[in-house]
C-alpha cells in the first residue's frame, strides 16, 4: 500500500502530551501536543512542533515556561476538551475539569493526575514557513522533571509503561485513534551500539550510592 507522503502521523505512533502555560495575565492555559520530542540523549533539551495560532505559543513566548504533561490513557476524555479553540481568557484547566499540580521551578503549573512533568524554560523559536504555511520548532530546556513513585524503579533507572499507560495517538483519514505501549520484554544497554561495550555517557546515568538527583 503506499500512501500519499503527508500521512507520515498514519504510521506513527505520537506521545499525547499536555503543554500548560500561564499567559501575562495569569490565564491557565492547556493544549494537547503531540509533535513533540526529546533532543538527543544526554541534552535537557526538547522540541515542540506548532503552529502559530496557538495560546500556548504567545503564553510561552510572553513567559519563557511551560510544562510538559505526561498524561495516561486514563485522561483521554480530557483531550478533546484542552483541544477546543477557545478565547485565550478562558480558564483551561476549569474548562477540562483539571486541577493543577503547582510546579518548583517555575510559575505555569502543571496537570494533577498525570504520571510525569517537565517544567520548562524557552531556549528558542525557530520560525519557519512551508508552503506558505508558518509554523514554529520550539526548543525548551527541562528545569524539573519529576515522575510519579508509583511507575517508576529507583533502582534500575527505568519506567513501568504497563503500569504508566502513557497515552498515544496516531493519525488515520478518519481522525485520531489513540493508543498506548507494551513492553515487549527486550532489554538492550546502550553499550551494546559501541565496539568496546561501554556507554560514553554511562557516567551520567549511573548515581553514586546515596546520592540524589538535585
Ligand atoms: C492529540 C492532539 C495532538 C495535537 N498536537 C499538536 C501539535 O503537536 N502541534 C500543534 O500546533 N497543535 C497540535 N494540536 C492542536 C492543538 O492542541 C489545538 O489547536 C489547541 O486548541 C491549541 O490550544 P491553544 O490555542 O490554547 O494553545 C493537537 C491536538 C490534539 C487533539
């Protein structure tokens, strides 16, 4: 079967995350993003694709935050509801029904209920047009990141997506079809892509015993 060359979201599965931002005058705003990315490993660096009608973009620009909500598929009634193209003074976590988990570093909050959240400060806008079309790659780097106790193991470093159920989305000609992952109980170190078997970043990973993330 080959498909036209814009259906590349058909075949892909996308993380569905919530950007939350607080715009100049204090408006709680909330939008779904999937276009979203970690840059490399080991950067704190991420990418969001956006268009430029967006709240959460003149929020993020006017502010320099926003947090990354990792959301499971127990909040896929929710959105539909943070999706809505509403006037950038309506209140979005009342609007969804959302209560907020007030963030450590910066002033945006984030989202009750999801299983992880990474507070956000802008580092740039890249501004591009295709086809005619703007659109913007926005680079934050994570201030805060923090997971809940319950989906992940201290001690090996590594999530519980069975336990997470982070929720997924992937594109078809009739809409959204949202999904989540399984473990397919593969393990490979990172080692395993260098000639000598170590990772050169092992030493960021590996935590002295007793020590703690700052
Ligand atoms: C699952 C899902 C994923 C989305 N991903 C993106 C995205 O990556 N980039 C984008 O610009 N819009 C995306 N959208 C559309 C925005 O969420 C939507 O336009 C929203 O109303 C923007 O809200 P805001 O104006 O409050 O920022 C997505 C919508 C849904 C439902």
């Amino acid at each position: 079967m080959i498909l036209e060359n814009f259906k590349r979201e058909s075949i892909v599965p996308m993380p569905v995350t919530f950007i939350s931002t607080i715009s100049e005058n204090g408006v709680r705003n909330i939008a779904p993003y999937s276009c979203f990315m970690p840059v490399l490993r080991p950067f704190d660096l991420v990418c969001v694709a956006s268009a430029k009608r967006r709240d959460t973009l003149v929020n993020l620009k006017s502010t320099g935050e926003f947090v990354i909500n990792m959301p499971g598929t127990d909040m896929a009634d929710k959105v539909i509801p943070t999706a809505l193209h509403v006037p950038p003074d309506i209140d979005e976590f009342e609007l969804a029904g959302l209560k907020e988990k007030p963030s450590k570093k910066i002033k945006a909050p984030g989202i009750e209920g999801c299983y992880a959240w990474m507070e956000c400060k802008l580092d740039h806008i890249i501004e591009e047009v295709y086809n005619g079309f703007p659109y913007v790659l926005i680079l934050g780097k994570v201030v805060y990141l923090e997971v809940e106790d319950s989906v992940y193991d201290k001690e090996s470093g590594s999530w519980d997506v069975e336990k997470a159920r982070p929720l997924m989305m992937t594109g078809s000609d009739e809409g959204m079809r949202f999904c989540t992952v399984n473990s397919i109980g593969k393990f490979e170190p990172y080692g395993a892509m260098f000639k000598n078997g170590k990772d050169p970043l092992e030493r960021m990973y590996k935590k002295e015993e007793g020590q703690e993330c700052k």
